[in-house]
C-alpha cells in the first residue's frame, strides 16, 4: 500500500511539474496566442495533463459482489 501511495505522489509531482513548464512555455514565448483562432490549439497539449489527474485522484473501485442468489428472476 506504501509504494502506491508513493508511485502516486511521484506522478502527481511529475505531472505537476510538466503542466506549469509547458504552461510557462505558452505565458513567455514570444507569440501571442490568444489573438487568433488557431490559439486555442496551443492549448490541446493540456488535455492529457488533466486525464492523469482524473487517474490519479480517481476513487477505488469498489469490489464486486460475486455471491448472488441460486434464483435470478
């Protein structure tokens, strides 16, 4: 349980990490970005960023429950 906590919180940080420079590379290149339409395609890069959240922060699944009834109906 230890080292899931931890493998957690290594891409947690990792993750953190990789969205403030890629964030930090929109804010200080040299293009202005949000007077265009085609801007928002810098953006699309972020969307992985944020699934690895969702995985991360995602709650345990709860366990099935094999033991039905012999009579389904």
């Amino acid at each position: 349980m230890k080292t899931d906590w931890l493998l957690r919180l290594t891409v947690l940080l990792l993750n953190t990490a990789g969205l403030l420079g890629f964030l930090g590379w929109l804010v200080y290149s040299r293009e202005r970005i949000f007077y265009t339409q085609e801007g928002v395609l810098y953006f699309l890069p972020c969307l992985p960023f944020f699934f690895v959240y969702f995985y991360v922060f995602r709650s345990p699944r709860a366990e099935e429950d094999t033991d039905y009834p012999a009579d389904h109906s």
